[in-house]
C-alpha cells in the first residue's frame, strides 16, 4: 500500500466532486426559484417594491449563475489529472461530460463576458426547464462519480 | 363537388355583438384619444349585410380576365378552375360565401336546429366552423369582406361583457381541456394583446382599495361569481375573497349593497387610478430625449429639416404637463450636448471628444422644462439643420452617445428617440459590415440575423432597469447592421423604424412616410415606468413572450415605455386538467405612470370555455391570431436555429393539423385536402407568411429590410400583422351602392375582397390594396376613363403622373365615394397616420412592390398558392 499520484488524483477528485454536488444543488434551487417566483404572493402584492426576501433571492440565483465557469474549470482541472495519472477509465467516463461542457459553452448566446445564461431568454419556459433538467442530471453524475472515486480511491491504495 | 343549391334559411346570428366597453362611473373621467373604435361599423352594420357573392362577379367586370402581366402561372388542375356558376345568394346572414356542397349538410342541420327551437345559433356556428371544405376544390375561400374574429361559445351575459377581440385574442376560443388534447389538435394555444390600444370609452375607477384576490391577486373583473352579498369568488384561483365595505356601495346608480353592478364587474376592460401603494417612487414625469445623427450622412439625406420641422410643429402636442422635460443630444465622431437653460440668450453647446469614456458635462440645464425653456428649444430646432451643412465628419459614435443619453436620463427615466443614419463606426458598440450582398437572394441559409455584440442588449437591460424606453428610427441607404442595433429597442420596450434608402428629396415616399411616422409618434399617447403581469386560470402557464420588453419574471413583463401601438403575443400552456372548470379566464393588468404623472392600471380580462372533444377545439380555432403566434414562434426559431428550419416548422404546422382533423374525422371523403371551415385560410396565411420579407428566400431581400419585417412581426398588433401578411384587395373602379354602408348620411361602398393573385386584375379596372401602413392603387391600361377623370383628374391613362400619392379632392359623385370607401379604410386601423398611396400603373417602379403582395401566384423560387395545396397534401400521405 502506497500513496501514489493515482491515490492522490483520486482524493483530490473526491473532494473537488464535494463541491460540484453543492454546486449543481445551487444550480437546481436558483433555477426552481426563477421559476416559481410568482407563486410567492409576498411579491405580488406589489411589483415594483423589491423587498429584502427578493433582492436576497435575486442575489442568489445570480451567484449561482456565475459558478457555472468555477464548475467547468474544476471538471477540466481533474480530468486533466486523470489524464497525468493515466486513468483511462475514469478519463473515459469523464469524457461526455466535458464534450458537452465544451459543446455548452461553444452554443452560448452572444456575449461580451464569461457566462452563459442570457437574462433575456432565461425567462422562456423551454430553456427553464432544459435548465432545471440539466442541473439534475448533473446532480445525479456527480453523486455517482463521487462514490466511484470513493472506490477508486480505495483501489488504487490497496492494489499498489 | 355538389353543385345543386337550396336557399338556405338558417336563423341569422349577429357577428358583432356590441363589444365596446359601455362608459358609466360617475366618479371617472374618460380618457383615451379620439380614434373610433373599429367594431362600431360591425355593429352599425348589424346582420344587414346583403351580399355581392364573390362567386358572381361584380356588375361590370368583363368576363374575359386580361392577358398576364408578365408573371408565369401555374399551370390549373381540372376540377379548380371549376367556378361554380355566378348565382345571388339568398342568404343574407352569411354574407353569400356559402360555396356548394355545403347546402344539403346545413339544411339538415336547419331543420335540427328549428325543431331544437331558438337554440340553433350556437351549434349552427359550430357546424359552419367545422364544415370540411377541400381546399384543392374551393377555389373562393375568401369571405367577402374581413372576417370577424370566431366569438366564444359563451352564454350571452358572458360574450356582452368579455374582452375586445381587438386588444385580447386567444388562438383557441375553445380552450382545450388537458395538454394531450391540446397535442391532438396541433395548434398552437396562445394570446395576442393590444393591451394599450387607444380606446374611444374607457370606465376610469377612482377608489381607495382596489378590490383583488388575496392569494392569487387577480383584479376583480365581470366573471368572478358572488357567493352571496358579501363574498366573492375569484375566477382564476379560486378563493372565496371578502368584499369590502367600500365596494358595496355602487357609485354609477349612487345605491348600496349592489356589488355586482359596480363598473369593474360590468366591463372587462377598466382602469384604476392607483393609489401610492402601487409607487416604488413618485410618478416621474415625462421625459423626452432626443439623439440625433449629424454627420456627413445624416446631413446628406436631409432627414434632419424633415424631423425639426415635425418636432416644431407638434411641440404643444407632446403628452405631458408641466413638468415634462425635453434634451437633444446630437453625435458624429464626438458627442454634443445643448445647454438650453432658461435666461440663456441662445442654445449653448458643448462637445464631449472622450468617446472612450463619456461624461455629462452640466448636470442640471441639458434636460430642461420644455414650458420654461420652450423658446431655447425652438430656436435649437429652428438652428439645428442649418448647423451641420458643410460637416466632413463621417464617422459616427452611436454607442458612446446612447451610453451619454443613459447616464443624462437614468435619474428619473423616459423616452430616448434615437435617429441613425449608418452603421456605428467608433467607440464602444462598432460594428462591422457583415452581409454579402451576392448571397441576398440566396435559398440556402441566412446568416447573420442575431446581434454580433451583446452591447446594444446589455445598454438595453441597464435602460430598462432605469425606466428608459429607446426608440429607433433607422434612415439609411447602407447596410446598418439593424440586428445588432434593434437589440437596444428590443429590450427596453421601445419601438423600431426603418426608411431605406431615405432622401427628403429624391424619395419622397418615404419622406411622406417618414413625416407621417413622426407625427403620430410624437403625439401619441405613452405610458412611463410600466409592468404588464398576466395571469390566467389555475391550470394554465404561460409558456414564452414575443414582442418588445424584459421578461422580469414568469408572468411579469417590464416595459420601460409603453405605446398604443405596440402588441404583445404570450405562447401558452396547460400544465393541469381543465376538467373541474368549463371557463378558463386571463387577465392582463398593465400599470404605468400617463404623462400626466399618474399611476393607473389598466385591466383587460378575457373569459373563454374549455371544451373536452377535439372536433370543438378545431370549431373554435382564430386562424388569424393562429397565424400571427406562427410567426413569432417562426422568427424565434429562425433566430435561434436557421431560416430554412423555421420554414419547416410553418409548413410542418400546416401539415400537422391537417393530417390531426384527417385522423379525427373518420366521416369525411379520404380524398383531397380537406379542412374544417374554421381552418381553411390556414394554408393561405402561412404561404402568404413564407413570402413576406423576414422569412422568403429565394428572391433578392436585403439584410436588414429582412430583419426590419422580423421587428415588426414580433411587435406589432394582430390587425397591423394580418394586413402586412395578407392585405386587402379590392376592385375600386366599380363600386356600387348596392349593399352598401350608410354611416352618418355618408355612403360608403363595400367591394368584395379579392384574391391576392394577377388573375384578378384586368386591364379594365383600377385596384386597391390595402396593406396597413401602406396603400397601393393599382390602375389597368384600359381603365375608363371616367375613373381617371372624375376620381384621380386626369384625362386620361396615358398623362397619370408616376408618382400620385394622394387622391385628388374633386367634387363629382364617383370621386366622394371612392374617397369615402379610403377613408373608411384608414378608420379601420389602429395607426390612422400610417398612410400612404402609390400609384402604381403598369410601367411604373412601385410595381414589384405591390406585385409582390399576390401571394397566392408563383414566383420564381416560391410555390403559387395551388402547389402549395398540393406540396402539403404530399406531406400528409407521407
């Protein structure tokens, strides 16, 4: 039993995967908030008056909008160290994510800076829900890919 | 096709019942300019209407049709150039559109409906709706005079009082029961609002609570029921509400406990006057600012006289008070401001060369009180064209100048009016040449028909939240890049112009067109700091929004500005069963501050039925309102995807309902296209919508014309789109008085509708089409001469001027009654001002522009409207 750069990799994934659960957890509640903002009849009494509950939660779903970019680069970021490690497999499963992180990011609406949500086409119920969708399907890859690294982990350490 | 004919004794159904909103508050004022409400005719008219079928023709027509002009014709099947023979139709309730084969079907029907006694109107009109027609055999599908909306199938308390068809349409007026019914029928289901149309009466309430649901905070409105004295149903939530003590009291008949006789529950459209719980700030007042283009190329075409001139005579009519303020900015490669202080002897300028980082030089004299300054400011208007004449400057900093108008307005908000010339060539938002002219009349892909920078909508969202509206109106004769640029009216809710190719000299069309645009637009009514929310039946979501605004949030729009010229279109969906209601209810409440300084909320709610069966969504379908959501969803699509695609998906509509009432009705012949009564313009509509500007190909359309139409498609009102797609033609050379409308001792004639192809114009009639925003006449080379003479006061054919755009004011019979059929033309729109009339005879320029009208003909990379019927009847047996 030894710690190589594998185990390492391995570990490192196992908590950078932490995060992006708690990220795409973020992603799910913001876009669910955007979505069911009228169904909150503190806010419709009066349109225009912002109060604090909805700044707060305007504050949110825009943080969780910019962490879209954190996300993708934590994804590249270790699947580059598998690649170091010579982790075919996890690289290989890694794969279709990062084909379409790169595809999603290609697609993006015109845009000066990073990002990739447009405020004026959020709105639409058919990007709202292929957004809600996505962020679930991310949900369920990363907490599946978390107990893989789990049990990478362990592998790797008691195998070398 | 069964050619035998009965008369036909159906009991009449009256097309127009009174929809106007029926003043009576005593506690209101009435506000609304004078523009006449277009349903009055309809009412006026009542169910008199004796028709001129269209299947006969007109007194006088010979019945030889003239040699082509010069366009190709489609070579006609057999059994569709079969007219049947021209015979008077007994019937006057049906305006004599009955085409065969539908008698014996419908006498039956009669005889149900008679036995079934006074009952028979509701399903008598179900009938005529769902009648299958096919299309490839009717050649006369047309009804002789434009159609009035389908009226839902409400119970007669209900349809006195629901919503204008002009301001609110649903596409379905029989609302689907679940999604999957709603999937069976393969329309789409959607409203399309006019929602600050310029009303002649409209109930003003003035009171301290305004009485709305307390869960869902719908407005109280005419289809709400009253438990009992004191509680109140709501009709889109379904909470049982408390009425309070002030709405007992009825201010209209001064009595009290009569709750449901107060104005908001007799009118579904009415306007608040809100009280301070509906103000973030106090009401702003109204701000005018205007950005102008004064380099090499504005000077050039002269648009600047033309604007000063109009501005200087409409200065007293520009909505506001005392307070309202107006600025001018004016820009090339550097930015002008105009210090118009009052006590300033004349209007000072001062320039801003920093385009890198722009600032406001004075704070409080570039804005100023237009009653305090008014002398200052017609001076500067009186000096502005005379003060760039011998300018070089070429460049021009658009971006940097709207950046200056933002930061001078965002402390209260208002109205930007921004006038260019070119493509913005310095600073921030430059933007470069993008289209190939080779590829204009490609068939292949369009490109290029999204923004290329995102500062125009990011500069639009800032605005936006800063209460600024921003107008643009584009005069240019070069490629400008209008996709990026309309991005800054887009999202603030303002509106877009374009005048290709202006010159106040050499093209004087659009210089007419160009006086007239600003003439209303100047006047026009406006409402500042405005959000529209539209809620609907629990049940009900809404699915996108088309037209000029921010979505701020699922049902909540914020427009900035708000126009009475503007329209909206909502694409909706059933998210639950409709099952445990038969009324499903929308409402849109739009709250703005007027240009008095007032905050008020206008309220239209529009009551419709669900129905469970699908042969009753297809009875009920507006094909009008139909089309006009295709085309929204069309431009999106063409936008996000690819034009070819969008062509498609318009096609593939068609396509898909078809073959849905195929598969529905096992009870009608497998042969032919065949289209319930309700439905049968559709394939119509959608050709004539693959050929305008925004989504042909094929033919040569420059870049931004094509995106300029897509502008104007997403936000314009129904009727504005419906005459832009499909206008009206009609034979004007011999209109009679028989059958028609005597309107306060006037006698306006009423031709039939023609169809849009060169097979019905002769050489021996004179033609008007009606457009909306422009009118062609259309005069044949062996008109009579009569005509010429009496009507436009020429001798004769061969001395018409080329370019007539007004119809001479003569004093003889035929001159008044065709003057009075145009006038009434005009009344029928919404925009009055938005007139013109071309000339156009047979070897004049204007030609191509009104031969492009007749969709149904072929052109050469366009189906004529007969291939279409057959392109998607192969569609279907695929």
């Amino acid at each position: 039993m030894a710690f190589t750069f594998a185990a390492f990799c391995y570990m490192l994934a196992l908590l950078l995967t932490a995060a992006l659960i708690f990220f795409a957890i973020w992603h799910i509640i913001a876009f669910d908030e955007l979505k069911t903002d009228y169904k909150n009849p503190i806010d419709q009494c009066n349109t225009l008056n912002p109060t604090v509950d909805r700044v707060k939660k305007i504050k949110r779903v825009r943080l969780a909008l910019k962490l879209v970019l954190p996300e993708y680069l934590i994804h590249v970021f270790f699947c580059v160290m598998f690649l170091c490690a010579a982790e075919w497999l996890t690289l290989g499963l890694n794969m279709p994510l990062l084909a379409y992180h790169i595809w999603r990011y290609m697609s993006r609406p015109v845009m000066s800076g990073p990002g990739l949500y447009d405020p004026t086409t959020i709105m639409n119920a058919d990007i709202l829900a292929y957004c809600q969708k996505e962020g679930w399907c991310k949900l369920a890859f990363y907490l599946l890919s978390f107990f893989y690294y789990l049990y990478g982990m362990i592998y790797v350490l008691v195998s070398s | 096709p069964l050619i035998c004919k009965f008369p036909l004794t159906a009991p009449s159904f009256d097309f127009a019942s009174d929809r106007r909103c029926t003043s009576g508050d005593s506690s209101s004022t009435t506000t609304g300019s004078a523009s006449p409400v277009p349903n009055s005719y309809e009412s006026l008219e009542g169910g008199s209407y004796s028709g001129t079928s269209l299947q006969s023709p007109p007194a006088g027509v010979p019945a030889k049709l003239a040699p082509p002009f010069g366009y190709n014709y489609p070579t006609m099947h057999p059994a569709y150039q079969q007219n049947p023979a021209p015979k008077p139709d007994p019937s006057p309730s049906h305006g004599g559109y009955n085409p065969p084969g539908y008698q014996p079907y419908s006498q039956v029907l009669t005889l149900l409906s008679s036995a079934l006694g006074g009952l028979g109107g509701v399903s008598e009109l179900e009938a005529e709706t769902l009648r299958p027609v096919n299309l490839l055999q009717e050649r006369n599908i047309l009804p002789p005079k434009r159609a009035p909306p389908p009226e839902p199938n409400l119970s007669n308390d209900l349809r006195k009082v629901n919503c204008s068809p002009d301001t609110f349409r649903c596409t379905l007026t029989n609302i689907p029961q679940t999604q999957a019914l709603l999937n069976k029928a393969r329309l789409p289901l959607g409203l399309l609002l006019h929602p600050f149309r310029d009303l002649t009466q409209l109930p003003v309430i003035t009171s301290n609570t305004i009485v709305r649901c307390r869960s869902c905070r719908t407005y109280i409105n005419p289809f709400v029921s009253f438990l009992d004295q004191r509680r109140w149903k709501c009709n889109l939530c379904y909470r049982v509400n408390d009425v309070p003590d002030e709405f007992m009291y009825n201010p209209v008949t001064r009595s009290y406990g009569e709750p449901h006789k107060r104005p908001e529950v007799q009118n579904s459209t009415v306007e608040f006057i809100a009280s301070s719980d509906y103000m973030l700030r106090p009401p702003q007042p109204a701000l005018y600012l205007f950005l102008l283009d004064v380099s090499h190329n504005a000077v050039e075409s002269g648009y600047l006289n033309v604007f000063c001139q109009s501005l200087l005579d409409n200065l007293e009519k520009l909505p506001g008070d005392t307070r309202t303020h107006i600025g001018f900015v004016t820009f090339d490669s550097t930015v002008h401001f105009y210090n118009l202080q009052e006590g300033l002897s004349q209007p000072q300028m001062l320039v801003v060369s920093d385009i890198d980082d722009v600032f406001i030089p004075t704070h409080d004299s570039l804005l100023v009180n237009l009653k305090e300054s008014k002398e200052l400011v017609k001076d500067l208007l009186n000096a502005l064209p005379g003060m760039f004449t011998h300018t070089r400057e070429t460049q021009s900093a658009l971006g940097p100048a709207l950046q200056a108008a933002y930061k001078l307005m965002s402390p209260t908000g208002g109205r930007v009016s921004v006038f260019q010339t070119q493509l913005p060539t310095l600073g921030a938002g430059l933007l470069q040449s993008r289209e190939d002219p080779n590829l204009r009349s490609s068939t292949k892909n369009v490109q290029h028909l999204g923004p290329a920078t995102d500062f125009y909508k990011k500069l639009a969202l800032d605005c936006s939240g800063q209460q600024i509206g921003v107008d643009l109106f584009l005069l240019s004769s070069q490629y400008s890049d209008l996709a990026s640029l309309a991005c800054v009216s887009k999202y603030s809710a303002g509106s877009v112009f374009y005048y290709p190719s202006f010159h106040h000299i050499h093209n004087t069309a659009q210089r007419q067109k160009f006086q007239k645009d600003l003439q209303r637009y100047l006047t026009r009514k406006i409402g500042f700091e405005a959000v529209m929310r539209i809620r609907c039946t629990k049940g009900l979501s809404i699915h996108t929004f088309h037209g000029n605004f921010f979505v701020r949030s699922t049902d909540l729009l914020s427009l900035a500005n708000v126009n009475p010229d503007s329209g909206f279109a909502v694409q909706m969906s059933i998210e639950e069963s409709l099952a445990d209601t038969s009324l499903a209810c929308f409402q849109a409440a739009l709250l703005y501050t007027s240009s008095k300084g007032k905050r008020r909320i206008r309220v239209h709610t529009l009551c419709l039925p669900v129905v469970s069966q699908l042969s009753e969504v297809f009875a009920g379908a507006d094909i009008q309102a139909i089309s006009c959501l295709l085309a929204n969803m069309a431009i999106d699509r063409s936008i996000s995807s690819s034009l070819s695609d969008a062509r498609d998906a318009l096609v593939n509509a068609v396509v898909d309902c078809l073959t849905a009432y195929r598969a529905n009705g096992s009870n009608i012949q497998p042969s032919g296209l065949i289209a319930p009564a309700a439905l049968r313009l559709f394939p119509l509509y959608v050709l004539a919508l693959l050929k305008q500007k925004a989504l042909r190909t094929g033919t040569s359309t420059r870049l931004d014309e094509r995106v300029f139409s897509m502008c104007e498609l997403k936000s314009q009102p129904l009727q504005q789109i419906m005459h832009m797609v499909h206008p009206d033609l009609y034979r004007i050379d011999n209109m009679t008085e028989q059958a028609a409308l005597h309107l306060n001792d006037s006698v306006i004639p009423q031709p039939p509708l023609l169809q849009l192809t060169a097979e019905k114009l002769t050489r021996e009639g004179a033609f008007l089409m009606d457009c909306g925003s422009v009118m062609y006449l259309w005069v044949g080379k062996c008109c009579n001469e009569t005509f010429i003479r009496d009507v436009l006061g020429f001798p004769n054919y061969a001395s018409l001027p080329s370019n007539m755009t007004e119809i001479p004011e003569l004093q003889t019979t035929y001159s008044e009654r065709t003057r009075a059929f145009i006038s009434w033309l005009y009344d029928f729109m919404l925009t009055l001002t938005l007139m013109q009339l071309f000339f156009s005879r047979d070897d004049a320029s204007t030609k191509t522009s009104f031969f492009q009208h007749l969709v149904e003909d072929r052109t050469e990379s366009a189906f004529s409207y007969y291939e279409f019927l057959l392109h998607v009847q192969q569609q279907m047996s695929k």
